[in-house]
C-alpha cells in the first residue's frame, strides 16, 4: 500500500516536476539548497530568529518568542499548498505567515499576535535568501578550493610536458602543458578572493518593515536589528535595502566570471580531446559518455554541462543587472525576476563546477600524441624561433620575410623546414645546421613556462 | 500510514522540487506540458511512432511495432531512476531507451531488439520537444486569441474617453483610452500571424539517426520518415537538422517579441493603477494582492508578474540564438544548453500571457479619474492645440514660441492657460475667447483616435 | 595648406571617431546606410516627402511643400553642431528642425512655417530608421542570395566528398560534405524566407503627431498619411505605432536567427581548418590573416570576425526585446536604448554575412586530408555500420555490446577493428569477411545524404 | 580653399560616422579615451614603453629603444589607412607595427629591426586597453565621488521631508527623502569599494610573446616584464593572461552593476517627476528636454539617457562573459567580440554616470507637493500605523483585519480613514481620538529614517 501511495505521488509529481535534466546541469547538494524545502527553511529561519530577537529586545513577550521559534519548521508546510495562495498573493510569505499563526496559535494563541511582527513580506525573502546564499557559497568555496588543488598538481606536473601552443585554431610554438593550467589556475585564484569579497557585501540582514523606516518597531527596532544580526550571523547594514540589489546581483555577476572560466577550461578540454588531437580526455567510467547509436564513443560529457553553463549564466546575470531598476521602495516586477533567476545562477554554476572538478581531477593526458601532434607541421610552429634568432643578425621584418618564404615552400612542397633552411644561403649565412636543430627542437624552445607555472603555484600556495 | 508515507514522500520532494514559486509565474496547463512526465512522454511518442512507422516501412517486424508502441507511456518510469542515469550517459534518452528495451523485453525478447532502431538520441529529444511545442502552441494561440477578445472589447468600449497622453511620463495632449487598448490590439494580431507563421518551420520532425544520414535504416529511410512524419503530424523537412537550430530559437524569439508587448501592456496598466494616477486598476479578488503589513493595499500582481517576464525572457532568448553555434553533426554544450531554456521561455510566457489576460478581462477603468487628471495642468496639454491654430496665422516656430512663453506664465503664476491666452493681445488678434475654449477641451482634440481605433478592431476581425 | 587642413581635421577626429576595428566588422555599404549622414538623410527624406504630402492634401501650401522638400540634403547639416544640441534637447530632430527651417526661411520665409508640420520627433526618427532598414534589407538579401547561391555550389559539388561526421566533437559515422553545406544551406533558405516575412511587417510608416492621434492635422490627416505612404513606398499601418515596437525588435530576431546560422558556419569551418585536422580552409589572399610573430600562420580571420558577431548579437537582441517595455505614448529608455543598438546589429550582422559569403565562396576543401582522417580511428567510426547489420541477426542491443567490446579492444590494444571482428566467431558467425570490409567502407556508409542534398538544392531552387 | 577641405573632409566623415547620438549617451571625455586615438595611443604607449624596457634590459640597443619610444605618437598614423589593412590582417597591430617600422627605418634602419620586438599582437592591444581602461577608471572614480558627495548633500538636507513610501507604486507608510537618498548613497558607496578592488586587478601588464611563453625574448625576459609593468605602472602579474579574460571581464560586471544603480535612482526620480506626482524635477536649463511639439513639455532627458543605459549594458555585459570561452592560446571570436564591447560599456556608464551627478545635483524637491500626496488616500497609508497599534492590545492578525475593514469603508464610502477609525467601538476601546490623530501624522511615523539616514552618511564619510 506504501508502494502504491508512492508510486501514486510520483506519477502526480511528474505531471509538475522538473527533475529529469537536472541533476545533469546541477549537484544534488545545490539543489538540496535552493529548493523549495530550503526556501521555506530560509524565510523560517529568519521568522524564528526574528521572533528570538525580539523577545530580547522586550518587542514581543519572551513565551512568543520561544514558541514562534519552535513552529518554524518547513517540514510542517505543505507546499503545493502555499504555491498556490503565493500566486494569488503575490508573494509566498503571506500565506506562509498565514499558515505558521495559525500552527502557532494551536500552542499558545498569546504567541500568535506576534508572528512576523514588524517585518515586511520582503523581509523575510530576502533575508532568507542571503541565508541560502550563505550555504551556497560555503559549497561554492569547497570545489572552487578543490579545483585549485587539483589544477595545481596538473600544472606541476605537467610543468615541461611540451604541446603545440595554439592560437586561432591553428598551430603556434610550443608551450606546456602545465602552463596551460597554471592559467587556468591564476584565474580560479582571483575568483577565490573576488568570491570572498562579494560574501563580505551580501551576507547582510535585511529587515526594514514595510518601506523601509522600522516605523513599526519604533523604539525596540535599534536593538531588534542588531540582536537578529546576531542570530542569524549576518552582517547589519546602515539600512535596509530592499530596492537596492547591489547584493544581489554582485553574487551574480562573481558567479558568470566564474563559469566564464570555467567553460574556458571545458572549450581546452573538448578541444585537446577530439579525435584528431587525442590529447587530454575526460575521466572514463561505466556508462559515463557512451553513444545510443556509436558503440565505441566516449563523449566529453562534462564538458558539454560547463560548456552550456558557459552559455545559460551570462545571460541570466543580465537579468539579474536589469532587475536592479527597482521602483523606490519596493520593486515592481524587478524583484520577482530575481526570485528564480539567482538561484538558477547558483544551481548552474554549482554543476559546472563539479563537472570541472571531476574532469580535472580525473584527467588523461597522452603526452605522446602531444609530441606527435609537435611534428605536424613539419616544423613550422618553431619558425618563430628561427625567426628571432636570424632577426639578431638582419632584423626582424627582414626575418619574418625570409622565414615565411621558407614556411610557404615548405607547405606548398611538403618538405621539413629544417631541409629549406638548411638550403637557404641566407640562413646559413648566419646560422649552422646544427642551430637550425636546436631552435627546431620545441623542448627548447618552452621559454618561461615552467617559470610562469611556478610563480602561479605560489600564488596559489599564498 | 498512507499519510505519512505521504508525507515523507512530500518533505523529500520539497528538498528537491522547485514549485514554490512555479504557480506564480507559469500556467499550470503550460507547466504540465514541460513537466518530466511531458517531456517523457514527448520522447516515447516519438518512440512509439517510429516503431509503427518502421514497421509499415519494413524496418522491422509488424509485432515489434505494436508491442514497443504499446509499452511507450511515461507513467512506467521513474523519474528520479532516470534522471540519475541521464546526469552520467549525458542525455536522458540513453537511460530511457535502456529502460524502454527491458520492458518491452519482457512481453517480448524479439521486438527489444528494434527498440530506437536507426535512430539518435537527439532524434527522439528533438522531435519530442517538437511535440510539447506542437501543445504549448495551442495553448498560446488560444490565449493570444483570448486576450485580442478582450483588447477588442476594451477599445471599442472606451474609443472616446479621454485620457492624457503620456510622453516621457509628462502629460502631453489627450488620447483616448480606446486607443490605447488598440495600440496593444495591433501588436498582438502582428504576433498572432508571427506565432502562425513560426509554427508552420517548428513543427518538424527530427529524424536523421547517428551523423544525419539515416544510414542505419538504408533501403527503409525513406518510407520510414515520411510514415513517421504522418504518424506524428509532423511537417516532413528536406533533411535532418541536428544542428541546424533555428526552428528552436525561432520559436524563442517569437515569444520573445510576444512577451515584450505583454510588458508594455503591465507597465502601463501599473503606471495608471499608481496611487497618484487611479485611472486602471487590476481585478480585486479575495487575498489577491494584500500586503503582510499595509491592509488597505492592493498590488498588482498580475503587472508584477508579467514585467518580471519582460526582464527574464529577453536574456533567455539571448542564450537559444547564441547556443545555435553548433558543433559539425551534434553540439557540445549549445544542445545541452537548450533543454531547460526552451521550456523555461515557453512556461514564463505562458505565465505573462495568462496573468495579461486575466488582468484585462477584469480591468478596472474610472474614466472620472481620468477626466479629472485631464484638468491637473491647468490647459497646458492642450496648448499643442493653440500652438497648432496659432501657427495657421504666423508660422510654427512664432506660435511655438508665443505659446510656450505663455506656458512657462501658467507654471510659474499657477494661473490657468485660458486666462492667459485670453489676456495676450498677439492671440486674441487671432483667436476668439470662444475659440481658445473649444481648442482647450480635451474631447475636442482627440484627432482621429476613434478612426484608428476602428481601423484596428477591422484588422482584428479580418 | 589643405594638407596642414586635412591632418589638423584627421587628428580632431580621430580623437573621437570609431572606425579603427570598425571595416573589420562591419561592411562600408552597411556603415554608410548607418551613418550619422545616412541617419540624417532618412530624417530628411520623411521631412521631405511629409512636405510634399502635406501639399498634396492641402493641409500646407504647395510652394511651402516644394521649398522645404528642396532643402532637404544631409550635407547641408552639420554632424557635431545637430549631436550638441540633440544631447541637451534630448533627441536629434529638435535642432535638426530648428536648422532646417532657418535653411527654409532663407529661400522662403512663408515656407519655412511649415516645416514638420503636425509631426512629432519620433515619427522623424522612427521613419527615418524604417527608411534605413528598407537599405539594410536590401543589402543583407542580396548578401543571402550570393551565400545561397555559393552553399548550393558547394553542396552540389561534393555532395559525395566523404569526410567523417562528429558528434561531440568526437568522430562517429560517415557524412558528404555536401551534406554539411546542404544542411547550411537549409537554414540560410529559411532564413530568407523569414526576412521577407519580417520585410513586410517592418516597412511601415510612423505618424502619429505627439501622442499618436494626428489631432494636429484634423482634417488633412488622412489624406497627409496616405499620399505619405505613397510617397515613401511605405505601407501604411492602422495606427500610429510609437510604443508598440515589435516592428523593430522584430527586424532584431530575424537577424539574431541569421547570425546564429553564420556563427554556425564558421564554427564548423574553423573547425574544419585545425592544424590537426585541416580538410577546410579560408581563403588565403596577400596581408590576409597574417601573424605579427608567426611567419607562416594563415588564421581563420573571416571566422573570428563571425563568431564574434554570434556572440555579440544575441546579447542586442535581447536589448531590443526588453526595450519594448514602453510607457504610454512615449517611451522614456526603452526608446533611446533603441536608437545604436538596432542600428549596431545591423551593421555587426553584415560583416558576418559579407565574411561569410567571402569565406564560402572561397572554401578550400582538402578531400585528401578527409579521405586520411577517416582512417585515424582504425575503423572504430564504421562500427555503426557493423553493429546495425549484426544486429539484424542479434538484436539491437546484443549487437551493440559485441561491437563496443571490439571497439574497446581495438582502442586498448591499438588493431585494426576489421581484424578484431574478423577474428571474433560470434561476428563471422553472421557476417564473412568481405562483408566486414564492406561494412567498413566509408563511402558505402553515407546513406541518404546524396538524396537529403538534392532535396535542400531542390527546395532552395524553389 | 581650407573651407572647402574641411566641408569636404566632414561629409565625407559624416557618411561613416556615429557621431549624431554619440554626445547624449556618453561623455566627450570618455569618447576621446575609447576614440580611435586613444586605442592608437594605447598601443603606441605599450610599444615605446617596451622598447625602453628592452633596451634597459639588454634585449635590444638603447638607441634603438630611444628612436621607436619617440616614434609612437597616434598622431602619426592614419586610421583609415590602419582601419582597412586591419580589417584584412586580423587586427590593427599588424598594420601598426607595419607602419610604425617604417616611420622608425625612416630615422634609423637599424632601430627598425627591433620595434614590437618579441611581443604578439596582443600584448599591445590588451595592454593598449588597460592602460585605457586606467583613464576610463579615474574618469568613474572622479564621478562616482562627485556622485556621492551630492547625494549625501540630499540625504542630509531631507533627512526629515517626508513623502510617501510606494511599494509595488502604491502608496504605503511615509518615507523621507532622505532615507530615499541614502539608499542611493549607500549603493554607490558599495560601488566605489567594488571599482577600487575591481582596479587592483584589471591594473595588470600583458606581455607574453606569441603563445604566453616569452620564449622569443629568451634571457631577457624577466628583466623585460618588471621593467615594462614599472615603465607603465601596472602590476606585473604571474603569467600572461591572453586567453583569461576575467580582469576584462570583472571591468564590464562591475560597470554594469553601477549602471544598475543609476537606473534605479532615475527610474525613482522620473516617476516622482510625472506630472500627477510632481515631487521632483530634473534640473531645468534653455533648450533642455523640450518637446518637438509640445512647448510646454520639460521631458526628463537625463532619466532617459540613465535608463537606457540600464537596458543597454546589462546585456553587453553578458557578451563580455560569454566571450571568456576563448580557445586555448588566443581566442576565435572571443577575443574579438571584446574589441567593441569593453569600450561600449565605458562609454554608455560614462554618459549614465555624468547624467546622474548632473541630474541629482540639480535635483528639484517640492516638499510642498510631496505633503499634499500624503494626504492623497486620506489616511489609508498610515493604516498600518493604527495597525501596528491595535495589535498591541488585540493581536497582529486581529488589529490587520480590523484596519482593513475600516480601509474598505474609506474606500468605498469615500469617507477619511481618520472618521471611520474615530466612530469605531472596537479601536476606540483602545484608542483615544487624539491618539488617532498622533498615529495619522505622517510626520510622526518616519520611524528610523533619521538615524538610516546618519549612518549611511557616517559610512560615506568613512
């Protein structure tokens, strides 16, 4: 019977839900946060600790306040319930302090006059959303720590491992493999400090009332403030902001640079890992990647996540900057932009940062196809170097010329460039055959690379 | 024990589910439509049809057709199952395939075989979703039609009541509300024809198997695809589209330029509905719009609801035309990145164009508000109408120029403009008292409003 | 001396001016069209034509009519003056007009009452933009025809040119080429078609007088609107149309959805033109994609210049449906943000298509390097081809687990996938080896792509 | 002769410039920062200073540094020229560098091999832009300053002028206007700390050579880079950042996020300038913000200009962090799609910026006004007040109901909530006549407004 009420409810939910993409493009854990559970929890939480502060601040009688606390439990609201009084409302916390005075009233009817005392409906929105927040991006801050770890054991190890350098698409001189993350890894570093400062700004108490002058509370509101501050370990700000989404929308633009970064790692990952390159692939695992139709493929599949975050989230953040033009004291669709948007930020940017975390830290680097793929050219890519060298004796447009009719002969008759030059009276008139060997060897010709890794891994150690 | 399974399964599914807010911004018809199950459903007609389809081709044996289109209905799944297993294969189809294959295998091993036989998965996820917009289409064009029965009411009801017209927020000369409400009519016959217009490309199938070349179902793709397309109702195109995205992002757009009218329709009937204004106001309802702590308000919601729309769809639109850079036969990340944004343009469209409905149906109108903020300037808006008679006599730019003088005297003296034209010996040169009071009266100015209102009530019945 | 004149001029402007990057990404046509002198010109031809139709209506004289129409001509206005005053007045007409009818009042004083008589600002600008767009339109359906017109050349021409499909970027089954161009081509079909669709519906003339209801020219407005009309091979709406601009926005999508498909192109192309993959390259021209430090570099640049207009368009598409929002009778940002934006995606879509048009029409296809890539994978791309003809003996699935396994045997032990499947007794129990080399054949394996790119040549003929 | 060239000279000019809109939507300041000079003398400044910093360093002769340092003067060089063989190179460096070695050869044959020596074209353009960016910078910050102090000037001086606090445009409780100032102020306080951290890290030199590896400056590398950042005064970072575009990227969110302040803070002053409102009013000066037609009209222009840039750069920002995907060593599009955009948004918040300093240093109270709208609903918007009260002696939700039945009387009967509240048995059981009275003065209700208002003040001074 258990069984059947079960599968009964699932069948009904999905007629509503939206579950089946998204533990693709989100984490079990983000999503825990910012569902409807930890929505509610959210705004409860602030009703509780508000009521808590209040009976210090002889608001309210103290009995309210510990009653008022104890009933605010999101297990006890049915939400299919509030959902449906929230549309017609206008906003989901007039039903739920509908709901909690009366739960409220059936222990202590005394403590049911003092629900929500003061507070403005956006009050309670908001501050629980900071309190959401707060759990987002203390998840945030875990991945983005582990991500850096493990960029930075890439980029140590791979400090000399030599690849062609690409630039346009197309073959250049040769850098590192551990170059290639310590760029990846100097921009997570600044995103760390830049997640740090924005939670220094967004951790804050709202509480206001209803425009804004804690008219309400009068001469209890000073000390209410500060005692849920308090609480709720929020910041206390000069004034309540509520048609001011600084806050917001700072969370917001911090989180699209950082799945800017992200699906920049993912664009390199899918890139390296096409079948004609073949040099680095996403970690392998039963079922991870297959094709319905291609037996043999092994898809990038986390970087297609990052890479369509890469896409969703700026957008999104434009919303978020857009929304900001809200109407003086309390905006009019402004605010409810915000309300989905923000937590799509977070859910999104979440997956794609356990899918970057889990792809880098399982990553397959083939260094030989990387070495291979160094001769492709026939050694064009270390024309540059040639170039350099020669420009010392007859200066740099001078070299760039001569070399680029090497380079053009040696496409246009696919012979080495080592050949040509060795050929070139020009060349040789400056340069032996054994130079033109050593400036064709891209093992020598890495420059600062592993000198550059090394200054980012302390950077990252500091 | 019923009830508390229930319950169970309920708080477990809050700390997933994302309907909280759902209600407000969506329909519930047009959320059931981009449900899982809807979108599993979507997949498993696709599945079912091809199955017949490939067996009244030949493809595959007469019985495999009947028993696995028997076995294609979206309350056999579990929703949470797959979605776990999509998040790893990258893509829900794989799993449900798997799924689909072991139940039909259970009525019969032999017709498991041709489960999903020739196809791709982006086959059965494209034309599943062209099926859930084949829905959202009609559900739309409905509502369009609905909301251009009630425009139409509305501006042939108030042709000829005044009202100021607004330009940059200042009062300018009178309009009448008529044609205001035909000025949102025109907009949404344009979009009615758009909408039909989108529909006749979107509703296409998607069949192309692996790379796009039907080469898995050889001498049988041809019968296949048109039977499939019959058996779906579905328009025939002259080739796979993998990764020609426009259909999509087509059908994005136009809803996005849908939306865009919705939100000037709100931000106009929020502006007149402003304390200050009072010449519109939303339907009252029981609990509709209340404020947690001011009784006597009542806010527009549906307004709220519909210019938060007009934030969020804009840069959702944004994200489907920049995901159709598309990779060769199947996108990496640009796919991906249109799962959830389609349904989420299509639902909070639905949401704006419902609460636009519902909100002009019921719109309060007080034309003795309107008449009286008519007289709030003391003439100046009619001072066009001078301007205009004045310039008969001595030009444009003089009688520009003698009438503004005699504005900034009405600002500044707070005296009415008649007064001051009567007392100006270079107008009563030219105009009568009698004159200046006929071209000061709101109702003798509305120029041709009642035309065009009747011109646009004309294109809406045509 | 005009030397000292032209450098002092140069200098004075180029502290201002824009056009460093500007021939990179946009076509000199296009500029012109959007201009400041082709901005002024189509103010100036709505002026104009408004004086002769006002003549002809008798609601202005017809002498005043000939003079005004007369002085009409950008060159006679001067850009920096009209931009100083436009910034204070709020809009460019108001000093335009003031200028033009002091020009007037040169020849003709009577003649210079008359000028932009009963018109407000934005039925100036919005003509004048209207105007604009019907040369952009022209321009970008002449640039769609020719790149119609050279996809269809490519099409035809190796409509059987094998080179391998890729799905995730990954290698999978054989496609032609000429599939891929059909499949571009299709898209750039509709897209013609939805311009002319948008044509229609964007080629309508503004005039509303200051608030919409043309009371300024009472009598005369009619017939003035109609010989308007007439005059600017416009068509004429029901109404006047100041804040319903789903016209425009509209002109916005249709080019969105057209750089979506070029981005599309050149991501593939550019694709194509990898080092590491190198079947497709850009046309190469002297100074053309050069690098300042690799000699033989030949970079994709018409590529770049796409796919930057793939990533910027859409982002302005979306700032024209959000724009939409406009109050009342005249819109206060919403309108202004319109003003560069729109102008600046027709531009930026121009160069895409130009570069495009030029990238195609100049395509170098290396069939060779096709032919050799198809080979990379040791035959694991034609395991399709196998596990669909085993699995008419085997079933879908059983098939598709033997031929994964000798897939991953193949990848593991570095063989042939031919020897692994001719070695293994469950194949051969089914299929002799000729079989299996047929099977592996890529040319074999392109199922209907020959037939799909006769259809979209067929369709695109039509 | 020179009148002819210069006549010459501007129409031609006029029929590719964008010069007509360009002085209402940004400052001629920041036009001649991001002018075509300017980028010009960006990169210019980036090769002088590296030529210096080689010839300290030993990579190249000092005479050779000295003759390049003196040859990079913008005025040198002619855009157009440059402009059409960018458009073909790739980029404007090559061009440049072209042009620049010839203009050093002219002096010195020798100095002319070492121009651009060891440098990549984008070291100089993404150096060029930050040191533009440094100006952009300082132009804000001067602003953003001149901003605050006036706004703290109005919070000070309206500390205690009350008005009435509107959520979702309704009238509610009274507000100050200077609590509504401090708001702003506290915003852009916000703002002024993110822009200074922003600095730190945009403030950075880009100097890495063709791939990031300074392999072609070899053993001169290292003294080269410390001695170019400290030549330029920029931080010296750990590795070069071709394709980490987040320091770019930080630039647009943290511009966008101040643009979406000064919408809020126009949106706020425009509607309190409508013509029903009345209690603000932009500064008035000659020929500012008249109408075309309506010669009475004072339209808000600096509020149009602010709030178009609302709409105009949120969704440029999202360009900016969707072109972060560049592709490994140098981006394909990405970068490209930064050219224009960075600069964009400068200048459009520049214009915002310089609107709001001018809009609310000019900003014209009417307190006058604002007292006669709190009398507007006579008495409903102090409600809550009553409210509030009640609920002391009879329970939140009890006195909420009873407030709110005597708010519907108001409504409905016409009548001042003052009379209904006074003959009602159930208040005046707890309150007096003349307690009523004190709970109706709106001027006794600002609750906290003052105390917001100093400490918001004493942060902005901090």
């Amino acid at each position: 019977m258990a069984d059947n009420a079960s599968a009964r409810v699932r069948g009904v939910s999905a007629t509503r839900s939206q579950r089946l993409l998204d533990r693709q493009f989100t984490t079990e854990e983000m999503r825990t946060v910012f569902s409807d559970h930890g929505r509610l929890q959210g705004m409860l939480d602030f009703e509780a600790a508000l009521a808590r502060a209040e009976a210090q601040s002889g608001a309210i009688p103290h009995s309210a306040g510990t009653v008022i606390s104890a009933c605010c439990r999101a297990e006890s609201f049915d939400v299919e319930t509030l959902a449906a009084a929230a549309a017609s409302a206008g906003n989901p916390v007039i039903p739920l302090i509908k709901e909690l005075t009366a739960q409220v009233a059936e222990r202590d009817a005394q403590a049911a006059r003092y629900v929500h005392w003061g507070a403005t409906s956006q009050d309670a929105m908001d501050t629980g959303l900071v309190l959401q927040l707060r759990s987002a991006i203390e998840l945030l801050t875990r991945d983005l720590q582990r991500l850096s770890r493990a960029l930075a054991l890439l980029a140590r190890t791979h400090a000399a491992t030599p690849l062609a350098g690409r630039t346009w698409l197309q073959q250049g001189p040769p850098v590192s493999f551990g170059l290639k993350a310590a760029g990846w890894l100097s921009a997570i570093e600044r995103h760390r400090s830049r997640l740090g400062q924005t939670r220094t700004r967004v951790l804050a108490l709202q509480l206001g009332g209803a425009v804004g002058t804690m008219a309400a509370l009068n001469e209890h509101a000073d000390a209410t403030m500060a005692a849920l501050a308090k609480e709720l370990e929020l910041a206390l700000p000069e004034l309540p902001w509520h048609t001011q989404r600084d806050r917001f929308a700072e969370m917001a633009t911090t989180l699209g640079l950082i799945v800017g970064t992200l699906g920049k790692i993912a664009r390199d990952v899918s890139l390296l890992m096409q079948t004609e390159v073949g040099e680095a692939a996403e970690p392998a695992a039963p079922g991870r990647g297959g094709s319905s139709t291609m037996p043999h493929k092994r898809n990038p599949v986390a970087s297609a996540v990052v890479l369509s975050a890469a896409l969703r989230v700026p957008p999104l953040v434009a919303t978020m900057l857009a929304a900001m033009v809200q109407e003086h004291e309390r905006g009019l669709g402004g605010w409810h932009a915000e309300w989905q948007t923000l937590p799509e930020i977070c859910t999104v940017a979440a997956g794609a940062l356990a899918n970057t975390v889990a792809m880098i830290e399982g990553l397959q680097i083939d260094s030989s196809r990387m070495a291979a793929n160094l001769d492709l050219t026939r050694g064009l890519i270390m024309a540059e170097a040639v170039s350099i060298e020669l420009a010392k004796y007859i200066g740099r447009r001078a070299a760039h010329a001569l070399v680029e009719r090497a380079c053009e002969r040696c496409v246009s008759g696919n012979k080495p460039l080592r050949e040509l030059l060795a050929a070139d009276a020009e060349v040789t008139a400056h340069l032996s055959v054994a130079a033109i060997d050593l400036l064709l060897d891209p093992r020598r010709y890495l420059g600062h690379a592993q000198a550059f890794v090394e200054r980012a891994l302390a950077a990252s150690r500091a």
